[in-house]
C-alpha cells in the first residue's frame, strides 16, 4: 500500500505524526522541491499541502505540479 505524506510548516510537526501519518516539515520557499522528492518516491501515493505554505501566486505552481 502507498503512504500518505503530509508536508506541513514546522510549527505543526507533531499534529499529523501523532495519528501515524509520516510527516515532513518545510518552509514555502522549499515547498517546491519538497514536492518533487516526494513525487520521485514510489511508495508515496498521496501527498498533502498545509495551506500556509501556499500563499498567493505559489498556489498556481503547486497545482501546476
């Protein structure tokens, strides 16, 4: 079965783990390519995005991706 990821800001890194979620913290500035090496993962088959990492014209990007 694939895992679910869920990419938060670093202020919330317990939340999603508590509930056996792998979780991955990052800044919006690395979202990008936190993204990516998600998406190069295999056994990843769903990814999550906090939406505070997303502001404004990043949100076209990330759905680009």
């Amino acid at each position: 079965m694939r895992k679910i990821v869920v990419i938060t800001p670093a202020d919330a890194r317990l939340g999603f783990a508590l509930g056996g979620v792998r979780q991955v913290t990052s800044e919006p500035a690395g979202l990008d390519a936190c993204v990516r090496g998600l998406m190069a993962d295999a056994d990843i088959g769903v990814v999550v995005v906090d939406e505070r990492l997303v502001p404004g014209p990043a949100q076209q990007r990330l759905r680009q991706v």
